[in-house]
C-alpha cells in the first residue's frame, strides 16, 4: 500500500480509481447519497449575485453600507469569470465612515451557515462577506482617503 497523507492507497491504484471504488463501496452498504451532484461554475455563482443584487443599501448594527458601483465580474488573464468588484460607502448617520471603498472577493461564497443549517442564497452571503470584510478589515494598513 502507498501513503499518500494519511490516506493508503492500495498499489496500482490512482487516487480518482481509489475515490471511486470507495463511493462504490459505500453506496453497496447505503451510506452515501450516490446521485450526481451538479456544481455551480463560479461564473454562474458570479452572474446571480451581479445580477441579483437589486439594494444598494443595507442597515446593520446603526450603520448603512452603501453599494456605490457593481458589482462587477473580475476576470484572470485567460478571461474567465473568478470573482466580484464592488465599490462601496460606509456611513455612521449622516457621517462617512472612512474605509476602502473597493472591495473584491475571488471565488466567493454562495451558501452561509445559520442555526447550523447551510443556507444558499447568493445574495444574502454576498452581503454577509461584503458586512464582514468592511467591518474587520475597513482599510489595510497605510491607506488614505
């Protein structure tokens, strides 16, 4: 058998031959939901939440985040959809809170973790990472307005 991690692969197996005989194994003993799942290319998690952001403002804990541009696809070299750009403001009342205002997530996330139970809701994580990167991280270290 050959370590590869803590896994042992018996010789002459590849991984993916390996993965599958272990899904086979499973699915004889009725422990695994064998039915072919269908992933969400990131283009596709990219399009709902650039087209499915419909408020540009939202309202947490006294203070508005205002979408002031976006979001937008961000593309890598070869042209492929890999994340979000969206500009934004953050205001405390009527009084601007400082922070950088352009904000960009690489692959992100369509699903969130409430009571426990995964949510999939684009919009709603787009705006959870969006509240959260403004909230720990308003600006990185030596950025002025």
């Amino acid at each position: 058998m050959a370590s590869r991690g803590k896994t042992f692969i018996p010789e002459g197996m590849t991984d993916v031959e390996y993965i599958l005989f272990q899904q086979r194994q499973a699915a004889e003993q009725n422990t695994i939901d064998t039915r072919p799942r269908i992933a969400t290319p990131k283009k596709d998690r990219v399009r709902q939440i650039v087209r499915g952001v419909k408020s540009k403002a939202q309202i947490r804990n006294g203070r508005r985040l205002v979408i002031e541009r976006g979001p937008s696809a961000v593309r890598n070299d070869a042209g492929e959809v890999v994340g979000v750009s969206v500009y934004v403001r953050l205001f405390e009342g009527r009084v601007e809170v400082p922070i950088d205002r352009h904000r960009i997530f690489i692959n992100p996330p369509i699903q969130l973790i409430k009571n426990g139970k995964r949510v999939r809701k684009p919009i709603e994580t787009f705006w959870s990472i969006l509240w959260e990167s403004v909230e720990t991280n308003p600006a990185s270290e030596g950025w002025r307005p």
